[in-house]
C-alpha cells in the first residue's frame, strides 16, 4: 500500500452571511487583535469590505485596509503590502477578495512573519516555520486559494507567473460565503468558474499517488491523484457542469452562486492535495506575458490538454463527460473520453472564454519560449499523466493557437 495524505484550511465556515462570522473567528486568536484586511478598491466601492469591518469592530478588533490588491498580483505589489503591513503592525492577515488577494495575503503573511522578498520563497517548501493566522474570505467562486497551500505572483521582470507552496500557507479559517460572489463581474464569475473547473479536472487525471514514489518522511508539494481527492474532484465537476453557465448569465442567481461556492472549495482541497498539472504549467509563462486572467488561460488550454492526456486516461475522461451530464448510454469509454473534451469546450464557449491563443494576442515566434519555460516546472509536468516533453508542450500550444 502507498501513503497519501490530505490537507486543507484549518476550519471553514460556508453558507450565506458566513461573513458575519469573521470577528468571532479572529476572537479565537485572542481578544483586541490587530486585523489588516487585503484587498482591493472594487469591494471596498461595493461594500463588501464594510461588512467585514463591521463583523470585525463589533468584536471589539482593529482593523486596517490595504486596498491596492491588483488581478494577478505582482512580486512588486507583494512588496508594497509589506509595507503597507509592516507600518500598521497586525497579528492577524485577511484575505478578502478573488485568488489574486488571497494569494496577496498570503504572501503578505509570510513577509511580515519571516521577512525578506517574495523570491526568496518561490517553490516548495521554503517558508521555514508558522505565519501570522490567515483567514481568507473569497468574493469569486474559482482559485480554492481559501482553502489551497500555495500563492502565485507575477514576476514582471521573466514574464512568468511563479508559485510558492508550503503546507504553512494553508489557512487557518476559509469563510465562504456565496452572497458575497453576487456582486462578481460576468467575466471574473466565467474566467474564476472556468478555473475551478481546470482544478478539478487535473485533480481527477493527476498522476496517481502510487506512481509518485514518495519517500517516507519527505514532504512534496502534492500527494497525487487519490481516493479522497477523486470524491471531491467529482462533486466539484458535477456542481460546476449544472451551475456555472447559469451563475454567469443569471448572477442573482443564490442557487448557482452558492453551487459554484462549494464547487469552488471542493476543486480547491481536491487540486491542493492531488496537484494541477500540464494546465497549469503552460499558462504561467502565457499568463505572465499577455497578461490574460489565470483562469481565462487554464480555461483555453483545458480542452486542448485533455486530448494530450487522453491515451493515458481514458476511464478518468470517460467520467468526466458523466459528471458533466452528457448522455453517456450506450457508449464506449473512447467515445465518453472523446465527449468530456466535446463538453469542456462547450462550457468554455458558452461563457465567452477565449477560444485561441491568437485571440489573447500571442504571437507564433512566442510559442517556443512558452514550452521551454513551461517545461522547466517540473513540479506540475511531474503531475502529468503522461510523459510530455518541451516538443509537446509546443505541439499542444501550436494547436490552441
């Protein structure tokens, strides 16, 4: 038998007004704490930020704002923050917002607790002990950042987006609360909605826990595919496949909004545990030269990786089209397989996501550069169910061009 393990934020609390919750759950910390909330200008003129504070101030905690939280944060802006931080001296860190200013947050959290610069942290592994307590509120139904142990900035400089993952970035409280996502824009629900659909999916079709060889005491950054993470990778595509066209086009919708909540979370705990993959891996260096949302990107490659992975997992797609409710009677397991990827490029165009890289305004004679870079993050390549080279990253990316 194979070891695999299982993670996730310390304690969540789910459901409409959770976000009254939040000064409560700083108490557990310790009466009159010191809270500095991270996010950004659109929830503060929104009020969103308001019901946090008040949660806050009625439990008797100070509070600061940074509202300069930015989509796709840079390693410059996580320097900023802490700065921002580091003048108001706060014991506790709240992210408030998309996977942007949570991830934010998060990296905050780490600076003010050990110092240093954001890249002396980029991998596995490389936060050397506990943070401030972070708790983190989503506002979009897509990251799972509430719930995941890892945060991705932009580094501006080598156009790339680059992760930190510790198992100390995990929240100590996820408060999830579906009203909150009301308010979210009809391109952050597509492009968030699209994402946490990209997290289940590569959690359902990782590389299998067993296969991994991990070593007894070693810690790694993910456990591989597994059977707790199958269960949750599969809720979060059958509740995404019944909600997310209608919690873009009917955003007042509590029912859809609260679907793509959970669906969100579960995708979140399901990818942080099992792993993200070959998606991922091409998206960063796309995301940090065009500049696309994480989502958006995940989004357009999606189907196109599917069909790279297809040989080595058949059945897991063949499920897959299932969870996403197409008429699997009487069909092959090819054929289902071949349907899941039919089913995926459905939903992404019936969200307005884009179809082509062209569209985003990637140039031919940047492809190359893109599998070279993505080729090199071996953490996710690892994750890939199948052997892929630089020369198929290239082959993948010239067909979603």
């Amino acid at each position: 038998m194979h070891v695999w393990e299982f993670s996730t934020a310390g304690r969540i609390v789910f459901g409409p007004h959770a976000v009254d919750e939040v000064g409560p759950a700083v108490t557990r910390f310790g009466a009159n704490r010191r809270a500095l909330i991270v996010t950004d200008a659109h929830l503060v003129a929104a009020g969103i930020v308001r019901q946090v504070t008040a949660s806050l101030e009625r439990a008797g905690h100070i509070v600061t704002v940074f509202e300069g939280g930015m989509p796709e944060p840079s390693i410059d802006l996580a320097i900023r923050t802490h700065e921002f931080a580091t003048d108001n001296r706060p014991d506790i860190i709240i992210g408030l917002g998309g996977g942007s200013n949570i991830d934010l947050a998060k990296m905050t959290a780490v600076l003010v607790t050990h110092g240093g610069n954001p890249e002396n942290y980029v991998g596995f592994n490389n936060i050397p002990g506990p943070l401030l307590p972070q708790i983190c509120i989503p506002t979009t139904a897509g990251t799972g950042s509430e719930v995941s142990h890892s945060s991705v900035l932009t580094d501006t400089a080598n156009h790339i987006k680059v992760s930190t993952l510790s198992h100390y970035l995990r929240p100590a409280v996820a408060i999830v609360d579906p009203l909150l996502t009301l308010s979210c824009p009809k391109k952050a629900s597509a492009d968030s909605g699209i994402d946490a659909l990209t997290h289940a999916i590569e959690a359902f079709t990782a590389t299998d826990h067993h296969a991994l060889g991990r070593e007894s005491g070693v810690a790694m950054p993910y456990s591989g595919k597994h059977p707790m993470d199958d269960v949750l990778a599969e809720q979060a595509i059958r509740l995404i496949g019944k909600h997310l066209v209608r919690a873009v086009n009917e955003p007042s919708n509590v029912e859809a909004r609260n679907g793509m909540s959970l669906a969100a979370m579960w995708a979140g705990m399901a990818f942080s545990n099992s792993g993200v993959a070959l998606v991922h891996a091409m998206e960063y260096p796309v995301g940090g030269a065009v500049h696309v949302s994480h989502g958006a990107g995940n989004g357009l490659l999606l189907p196109y990786v599917m069909r790279h992975i297809l040989p080595a997992r058949v059945p897991e797609l063949a499920r897959i089209a299932e969870f996403l409710g197409a008429n699997v009677s009487g069909k092959s397991q090819e054929a289902c397989a071949e349907l899941a990827i039919a089913e995926v490029e459905k939903l992404r165009e019936a969200i307005g996501i884009p179809l082509r890289l062209r569209d985003l305004g990637v140039k031919p004679d940047q492809l190359a550069d893109f599998a070279g870079k993505a080729a090199k993050i071996e953490r996710l390549i690892k994750m890939t169910p199948c052997p892929t080279t630089a020369d198929d990253i290239l082959r993948i990316y010239q067909a979603a061009w």
